[in-house]
C-alpha cells in the first residue's frame, strides 16, 4: 500500500506473515473503507457554528449557513432514525455497537439518505459561495470556508457510495 513517493507500508515481498490476523478484517475495513456516524455530522455541524460565529461579519450569510445547519441535523437525525429501526429487528444493533449496513438495510434508508446528502450539498454550496475572497465579508479570504466546504463534499460522496451497496461495481 503506497501512500506517497515516500514510502510503502508494505514493502515489496512474495510473502508476508500477519500477526494477529483475526483483526485484519476491521483494520482494513477502517483504513480503506467510509463511514457515516451520528459522531461524525454532529462533530461537522459543531465546526461549522464556530465558524459561523466568529469568522463570518455579514448577517445573512451567518443566517444561510445556520439554517443550512439546522437541516443538516435533522436530516441526519431523520436518517439514522431509519437505519437503526431498519436493523432494530435483524439484533445487528445493540447500544454504540457497529453495525454492517445491507443491501435490504439500506432500501429502507434511501429517501433519508437523499435528504441527508441534500443537506450536506446544501451546506457546500453556501461554504463555496463564502469561499470566495471578500474582505468585508470574509476577512480569512474564504480558507476555512473552504475546507468545510471540502469536507461536506467528502462526507456527501461517502453516503452516495455506502448506498450503493448493491451495486456489483462496488
């Protein structure tokens, strides 16, 4: 697995011996796998309200992006509502454990998830028109703006791509 030009994480060999094998599994999964988590929209919605509250001077833009915040929670709310009742039956969800998502799983969460990532493209949208230098508006000249916007689109596209579980190219 080369990350960069620097280095490998596994060196060239014909053979390797895994230590603690019966962890590989998750260890993988985590490192080149995506996940949603309520953690993780509530962590994105927390750094943008900081941002909304000090970087941005102009009062309709802090107004979009705090409304664009509010739909991004409720959304999310409204979409893990449906994926934990859609495995409330299965006994996969127990308390703060993992869950592996399905096929059948993810048919029940489809709308949820499309408002879900309308939200976050919400929020992208209104973090790139911000992004745009303005010094009035924007003293940073859009940086952070910029890449809460980015992270938005990430988180966007690692929802479209968990839903498309069925799909044999995936």
């Amino acid at each position: 697995v080369r990350q960069n030009a620097f280095g490998e994480v596994i060196p060239a060999c014909s053979h390797a011996v895994v230590d603690e094998a019966h962890q590989l599994e998750d260890i993988a999964t985590q490192y080149f796998g995506f996940a949603i988590s309520t953690y993780r929209v509530e962590d994105f919605a927390r750094d943008l309200e900081r941002y909304a509250a000090s970087a941005i001077d102009n009062q309709k833009a802090r107004i979009d992006l705090e409304k664009s915040i509010d739909k991004l929670r409720d959304f999310a709310r409204a979409f893990f509502s449906d994926l934990a009742y859609a495995h409330k039956g299965t006994g996969s969800a127990r308390g703060e454990e993992r869950i592996r998502a399905s096929e059948r799983s993810l048919a029940d969460t489809r709308e949820g998830a499309a408002y879900l990532a309308g939200a976050l493209d919400l929020v992208e949208a209104t973090l790139t028109l911000m992004a745009k230098p303005s010094p009035e508006d924007n003293p940073d000249g859009g940086q952070d703006a910029g890449s809460l916007g980015r992270r938005a689109g990430e988180m966007r596209d690692e929802l479209r791509f968990l839903l498309r579980a069925s799909d044999p190219a995936y």
